[in-house]
C-alpha cells in the first residue's frame, strides 16, 4: 500500500517535531521528567507494523536534529506510537566497551519485536536496565 505524498510529509514532519522536542526536553528537563510525562498505550495487534514505518522515518529525520542520540530517537517513537494508540517497550542497556569505557543504548520494541535501535548494535552486549516501559 502506498502512501500518498501529502500523508507521507504530515507523517515526516510528526517525527521531525517529536525528535526535536525530545531532544530540547532532555536537555531541559531530563529523562525521568519526560519518562513521568509520557502517555502510555496498551499493545495492539497491528502496532508493530506501523512502529517499524515511524520507526524508519525517526531513523532518516534524526540525522537533521543535533544530538539526536538513541535515546531521543526511542522516546520520540514511543511518543508518537502512544498517540497513535499503539504500546511499546522502551529499552535501556549499558555495558563496558574493549576500553573499559561505559557505553549506554536505548532501543524500543513492539509486541516482542525490536523495531527500532537495533541495526548495527549488538545489543546482546548490553545489560538491559530494570524499570524499562
């Protein structure tokens, strides 16, 4: 199914507007403020196919947001996917590199399906975080 020109830019600049405020939020008001403020959705059958979509589009638009870290990108798409009504995990995992320096990664699934934050990264190197929604 395609998606006509006008519906694809409406659904761009969503994800650009959620990038954005994401990533001005958690420079102002930091993670746990914005994690409280979230809405929740419960999971829904067809949630993964429209998380992978707006997942994607993140993807692409958050090479235009500076500082658009993995951790903006899972909470824009966790933003967006609880608008729409759809429910989603948001993970955060840590570990030690080679160096012995801390790395930390954030990536989101929908009904046990990464769909974001997983292409290039191994994330069976990191410890998964408890509390994670």
């Amino acid at each position: 199914m395609s998606v006509g020109p006008a519906r694809a830019l409406r659904r761009d600049v969503k994800c650009l507007g959620a990038l954005a405020a994401m990533r001005l939020a958690l420079s102002l008001r930091g993670y746990a403020a914005i994690r409280a403020g979230l809405p929740e959705a419960p999971p829904t059958r067809d949630g993964h196919f429209y998380a992978r979509q707006l997942a994607r589009r993140i993807t692409r638009l958050a090479r235009l947001v500076p500082g658009a870290s993995c951790l903006t990108q899972a909470l824009a798409l966790q933003y967006l996917l609880a608008r729409a009504g759809h429910g989603c995990t948001l993970h955060i995992g840590v570990k030690r590199d080679a160096a012995g320096q801390f790395a930390a990664h954030a990536w989101v699934s929908c009904n046990g399906r990464i769909v974001l934050g997983a292409e290039g990264t191994r994330l069976g190197d990191y410890t998964a975080l408890a509390g994670a929604r």
